[in-house]
C-alpha cells in the first residue's frame, strides 16, 4: 500500500482550500512529500495568499481544472460542486491504482454538488457509487468516543425501517473489523437502542426487541464482544468513559449529536465498507468565512492524523 495520503480540496467556494494549505504548510518536508492535494492549483495559490503563508506548492497539487475558475469566495455554484467531485473522483481512481493510501476529504455543499448533476447525499454514497459497492457506512471517531451509523442521510421514519437485523449486524461486523485493523484486540461494542428506554418492552414500541435485539444476538454468536440494545440517553456516556470503545448508533442525528458535543474539532468522519480508504473533515464548506483565512485546520490535521493511522496499520 502506498504511504501516500491525498487531500481533495472539497467546494473551491468553501474553507477547503484554505484548511488544505494550511496543514500541509505545517508539515515538515517527509510528511509533505507524501502528501498531494488533489484540486486546482490558481484556487490554491489564491488560498495561500489569503492565508500569507509561505508555502511552495510545486509537486504537491495534482492541478485540475474548473471551468470559468477560480471561483469567488462564499458563493454557492454549480461549477464549484462538478469540481468537487472531479477532485474526488481522480483520487478515487488513484487510490484504486495503488497511488495514494488514503483520500482525506476537505468539505463539499450538497446543494452545490446535486447542481451541478452530481446527485449524492454526500461523499459517502458517492465514493460507494464510484467504487461500485452497494453500501458503506460512517464512522465518526474521537480520543474518547467513536460511533459507527445504522443510516445517515434519512428521513427518521425511513431510518427506522432501514434498521432491519441484517443491517445492524453488518453495521456491529464492519465497526469490529475496523477496531481490529487499528489496534483493538478485542472491541467492546455497544447497540444503542431506538425508543426511549429501548421501549420499555413494548411500552414505547417494539422495535428494540424485534430489530436490534436479534442483531444483536448474531454478533454474540459470531464472537463479537457486543452489548445491546441501551438506552440511547445512558450509552455515550458510558462509552465516553470508557466502558465501551464504539457505539452503533441507529441513525444520523442519534449518533452526530454526542460525538460533535464532546469533539467538534477533532472528531473525523471515516467511511467504511468501501475497497478503499478515506477519512474526513467533520464540518462544512462555512461559505461565510471563506477567504478569510478564519478558518480552523485543527479538524483536518485530525483527519490526516487517522489517515495515517490507517496507512500504517497502527492504532
């Protein structure tokens, strides 16, 4: 596997460029030369002289274009949303060639990106698309807390249909083959539940008991040191500190909400399930401080930081 991480530039409207430069500025020149940027080049320079940082960009940036280019700070555009995912796409297919280990992405706008033609709910139906595989799924990790998603981008009552036992204990198998891979010998796994008390048996539904218990009970059988259904009110908290390494949460919001309270800087988004490797920014493309040179790089360096982990093979 090649050691080399590839950063996509994300909207070129957005902070992505800004947030990009700045953490390959700070790298020291081992860790800068396997690194790349795939953007635009003109995009760049014009980040770094907003940023006014001294950074020499020759060999770093794999240059793609975008029509009518470079685009203006802040402004929503489909042309900045066909870029982005041109700059995911070209990583896409270089980390399937064996080029670069790992693609960390810098953020894209939805809205932009579906504008532009591009019709995805986010990078990680998108990256399964171009990979070709049916589905993937998102892991959220911190220091202290890491969650992996039943669903993400649903509706809640199409979240909990999409709770079926077969896709909750691919969702437990796929956190538990990740743990594994970066130092976990034996993962503690916990299912939070969906209804309040996990339904009070029945008081409050059934889903618990029809849904996730049988996942549950499946992933035991397989050996998988998995615990579940809890509360989804008590569970974070128990895992936060430190009786459990990851947490199956059953839906977006279920599992965004604790992890962007206690880590909203450092927390990074990684997709699982796919033939290749990426890691994430765990934020948006903040159009109103674009070019500001405002924008916090701590969450990139995060990513960057796991996307090395992942490279490495090390916890």
């Amino acid at each position: 596997m090649s050691d080399i991480i590839g950063i996509t530039m994300g909207d070129p409207a957005g902070v992505g460029p800004e947030i990009s430069v700045k953490a390959v500025a700070e790298m020291g020149a081992d860790e800068r030369g396997r690194t790349r940027i795939y953007g635009n080049r003109e995009t760049l320079e014009k980040a770094r002289a907003a940023l006014g940082v001294d950074l020499d960009l020759e060999g770093v940036v794999v240059d793609l274009p975008i029509e009518g280019g470079p685009l203006p700070w802040g402004k929503l555009d489909p042309r900045g949303g066909d870029a982005a995912f041109r700059f995911i796409e070209k990583a896409v297919r270089d980390s399937e060639a064996g080029e670069i280990g790992c693609i960390v992405t810098a953020p894209i706008n939805k809205e932009a990106l579906n504008l532009a033609g591009h019709h995805y709910d986010g990078h990680t139906g998108m990256l399964a698309h171009l990979t070709g595989q049916k589905t993937a799924w998102m892991l959220l990790g911190s220091d202290r807390l890491k969650v992996i998603h039943v669903s993400t981008h649903v509706s809640l009552k199409n979240a909990i249909d999409r709770a079926t036992p077969e896709r909750i204990l691919a969702t437990i198998r796929t956190g538990n083959e990740h743990l594994k891979r970066i130092g976990y010998d034996n993962p503690r796994i916990a299912v939070a539940g969906i209804n309040p008390h996990c339904g009070e048996n029945g008081l409050f539904g059934t889903e618990d008991d029809e849904q996730i218990a049988p996942a549950v009970a499946m992933a035991k059988a397989e050996g998988i040191n998995v615990t579940g259904p809890i509360s989804a009110d008590t569970v974070y908290h128990r895992a936060y500190n430190g009786a459990f390494d990851l947490v199956v949460a059953q839906y977006h919001d279920q599992g965004h909400i604790p992890i962007k309270l206690v880590a909203f800087d450092t927390a990074v988004n990684v997709s699982l399930g796919l033939p290749i490797d990426r890691t994430s920014v765990d934020h948006g493309t903040a159009f109103d401080i674009a070019g500001t040179g405002k924008a916090n790089h701590t969450n990139m360096k995060s990513a960057i930081a796991y996307a090395r982990r992942l490279v490495s093979g090390k916890k």
